[in-house]
C-alpha cells in the first residue's frame, strides 16, 4: 500500500534532512516534489492544490524557522497535512445507535466488493462489537448474488434471509425489517444490487430502498484499484443518495493511494473501513493516523499489534512458551512460526506495519527474500520426517538430498533453513539459562499479547497505541524495544516469535 508514494516522499525528506537551516527556496523545491509525488499517486488535482497550499504556508513559518531540526518539523507538517486531508485525528466510528435492528445499507457499483464487504463487516460486527447481525441480498440481477451471500453467512456464522424467488429489491427490504425485528436482531446489512455504470434505474432502485427502510448507516463501497473512477462514483452516489460513509477495498493493492487520499476532500464523506485483503476478517478501521504514518514510512505498529492480538493462537503461544523456557526448540515449532506469519499477512504485510523498514523492501526483492522463500522452507520442513523434525541432528547428507528431493529444492536451502533455526536454538537455550532479564524477554519474543504467554507478560499496549497517536518519531526506548522485537532481520525474531530472515541483509563483498 502507497510503495510509490512512499518511495518518492521518503526521498524528498531524505534531500532535507541533515540539513542545518531549510531556506524559502529549499521549502518550495521540497514542496514541488511533493506537489508531483502525489499528482502521481493520482490524487485529485483540487485536493493536491490545497494540501500543497497548507503545507507551504505551515512550512515557511517561524515555527520552522526557530526549530532545531528544521527537516523533521516540515515531515511533521506534511504528515499532519495528510491527516486533515484523510479525515482528522479520531476514527468515524459506525453509527449502531437506533432502535434494532440498525439498518446499514451497502450501496456501490457490481465488482466493488459489496457482497464480500457485507459479510467482512457482519464479521466484526459480531465478533468485535457483539453484536447480533442479519444479512439480506438485495441483488435480484446479478446471477447467484444472493447465494454468495448466503454461502458467505454460513461461512462466517451469520444469519441471512432466506431467499423468496420473484421478489423485488424493495419487497425483500421490507421482508427483512419485519424478519430481523422478529428475531431481535441487533444489526441488519442490506447488500444492494449494483451495475456496472451509474445509471438511473439503479439510483431509483437503491434510493427507494433507503426510504423504506430508513438505515442509519449508508455505506458505499468503493474499489480504490479505479483510482479517479472511484472519486467520481462516490460524488454521483453522494448527490443522489444521502450517504453517511466510505469502505474502500482492494487497499492491499493500490500502489498510488490517490484514491483514498482524495475520497474524503472531495466528498466530505469519512471512510469508515478499508478492505485489506481477500478473507473475511480482512477489514480494518480506518485511522487517518495510522494511514499517514504507513505513507510516510513510519509503519503502523499498533495495526501489527492489534493483528497479532487477532491471528496468533494464544494457546500455542502459551504452550511454546513452557517450552523455550526449557532451551527447547525444534523444527516443529520453527515450522508453527512460519504458519504464524503467514496468519498475519506473510512477510510484506508485515514489513509493511514496522517502522524504518520500507527502504529494505528493495534490497529485500534483490536478495530473494520473499513470502515464497517461507513456503520454501514450510515444504522443506514437511518433507522431513517426524523424528527428524524432533531431532535435527538426524539430518546426515543422504538426508538432506533425500528431503531436497521432495521439496523440490537444493540442498544449499536446506542446509540454510538448519543454520538458521540452530542459530534460533541457541539464542532460546541461552536464554533459559539466563533466567530473570532473559526470560522476560523470551516471553516478550513470544507476543504474550494481553498478559498471555504463561503469565509471563506481553508489550505495554498503551505505549504501543501512543505511536499511533500523532507523534512521527517513537521515543528512542520504544524504537528499540520495537526494532528488537518486530525487525530482527539477521536471525532474530518477529512478532510472536516469528523466526528471522536468513540471508538478509544481503552480505557486502
């Protein structure tokens, strides 16, 4: 998310920082450049003009001026111009307060991911929220919508109306309101039919909808892959139909950005969720702090914690955990790891919520390190047998070859998946010899999220959420702790006790 824009603005602050007073001349150039990076990143033009406008003025002022470090107040600025620009300061949160059920209806056009987005937000409605949820295909055109939608329920253990063939999109709504009401549901999400261009009979249709059943929330999702296309859809439906907020999806996969950075300027609408990604849990708040940050480069830390929180087996964390505390570690639970950080978005999700590691994406890419390389070493491992895994020591050369084989690799990559884990075994037998310090920090290395891990303590949360509120630069005992824990990239660990990279960073010659 936002590679590109990041990449172009962390190379405009790079040619500032360092420097010890930033001339007029110097804050215009920056600013120019910042100017194109994000008409680049497909940011409407209106909305480029007024952010350039605030930063420019903020930049060249006494505050400036008198700084100490001159280059850190203007990213400052910058990030705070992009937090006003995508919303402010505080989440929007959803609107459930009415009396049940709360209807939010889901407008958008078809490919946008209304289905899959109705039943990501029914999700965490009621897993997060507790909430008793009921969804209603609408969709009386596209071909088997409405049984998406109730394949989707199921899935995820959500109640959907039944499906009654030959009625209208408005007679459904109203046999849902009467259902949901009957059955003391809390919430009821009304998925709308969509087209494929705005045209009149899908406003009439999604409009009458709305004024039979009085929602609380209107919802328009919106694909932020069409860039500009999606800016204008949300203005024709804002004109059209009162909405009251934004999810974007695909955000996973918008290089630019421009979409997202221009939605709320320009319809004054707040977005309220963006969609990450393909799985159902796959839907985020959206934090305009969080999102600055990430654009900026700082990562978003408190979006990694939150997602260990949610991904991680806390009683696998706990079980390992009496384990290490044994010096125990052997290629089963190296393999469990590899299975954690897949849970939490493989290795570029993740790389892409820690702070100060967006410029190791590149040497990253060169130097082979990828998400692949983890399904590399999860076959390797399911290619050994249960004794060898226990025992690695096993592992003879016609073992080797033989496991080589069957994963479908070199040797060499077996013989780099063992150094690393012997490296990790003796770092967890050292510290079960260390006691006090050392086993505080093991337990730290195994995400004891929320008190977990055996009751040996997990991560201040509340100093964790403080980098997520306004302030650009963690305290120098935070980026530590962090960069230990989350970013040990030379046989380290990652969250959870995620294992480390082997082979990066790349060797100089």
């Amino acid at each position: 998310m936002f590679e590109a824009l990041n990449e172009r603005l962390s190379g405009v602050f790079d040619r500032i920082t360092g420097r010890g007073a930033l001339s007029e001349k110097d804050v215009a150039e920056a600013m120019r450049e910042v100017r194109v990076a994000l008409l680049e990143a497909d940011v409407a033009l209106p909305v480029v003009k007024d952010f350039i406008a605030f930063a420019t003025e903020r930049a060249t002022g006494e505050e400036v001026i008198r700084s100490v470090r001159p280059a850190d107040q203007v990213v400052k600025i910058v990030y705070d111009g992009l937090i006003e620009m995508l919303g402010g300061e505080e989440p929007t949160p959803l609107n459930t307060n009415a009396t049940p059920p709360a209807v939010i209806l889901m407008a958008g056009l078809q490919g946008s991911g209304k289905t899959t987005t109705s039943a990501k937000l029914a999700l965490r409605l009621t897993k997060f929220d507790r909430k008793k949820v009921m969804m209603a295909s609408l969709d009386t055109r596209r071909p088997a919508a409405m049984e998406q939608l109730a394949t989707l329920g199921k899935q995820i253990e959500v109640a959907t109306l039944p499906i009654v063939a030959g009625e209208s999109a408005v007679q459904i709504a109203r046999r849902a309101l009467t259902s949901a009401k009957l059955q003391g549901f809390d919430v009821l999400i009304l998925d709308t039919a969509g087209r494929i261009t705005l045209d009149e009979a899908l406003m009439a249709e999604v409009a009458e909808v709305a004024r039979v059943s009085n929602p609380v929330e209107t919802l328009l999702v919106a694909d932020s892959l069409t860039g500009q296309d999606a800016v204008r859809t949300a203005k024709a439906f804002h004109e059209r139909l009162p909405l009251t907020g934004l999810i974007l999806t695909r955000a996973d996969g918008d290089g630019r950005g421009g979409a997202m950075l221009s939605m709320r300027a320009v319809t004054g609408l707040p977005i309220k969720y963006m969609g990450s990604g393909e799985k159902v849990d796959a839907l985020d708040v959206f934090d305009a702090r969080r999102v600055a940050g990430r654009i900026l480069g700082q990562g978003d830390i408190v979006a990694l914690v939150e997602k260990a929180s949610q991904d991680l087996d806390q009683s696998k964390a706990e079980a390992m955990a009496r384990k290490l505390a044994k010096g125990q570690f052997d290629l089963n639970d190296l393999a469990t790891q590899l299975q954690q950080m897949k849970k939490m978005g493989g290795l570029q999700g993740i790389m892409g919520m820690l702070p100060g590691v967006a410029k190791m994406k590149s040497q990253m890419a060169d130097s082979g390190v990828d998400d692949r390389m983890i399904a590399r070493q999860e076959a390797i491992i399911s290619s050994m047998t249960k004794a060898e895994r226990k025992k690695p020591d096993l592992l003879n050369a016609s073992r080797r070859k033989r496991i080589a084989a069957g994963a479908g690799v070199e040797v060499q990559d077996i013989n780099r998946l063992l150094k690393q884990h012997r490296q990790m075994a003796d770092m967890v037998k050292s510290m079960s010899r260390g006691g006090g310090k050392k086993m505080q920090q093991m337990a730290a290395m195994m995400g004891g999220l929320g008190g977990g891990a055996g009751g040996m303590g997990g991560p201040d949360m509340a100093r964790l959420k403080a980098l997520g509120g306004g302030k650009i630069e963690p305290g120098a005992d935070e980026m530590k702790a962090l960069q230990d824990r989350l970013s040990g990239l030379g046989g380290g660990s990652m969250p959870g006790g995620l294992p480390g990279l082997p082979g990066f960073p790349p060797k100089k010659n």
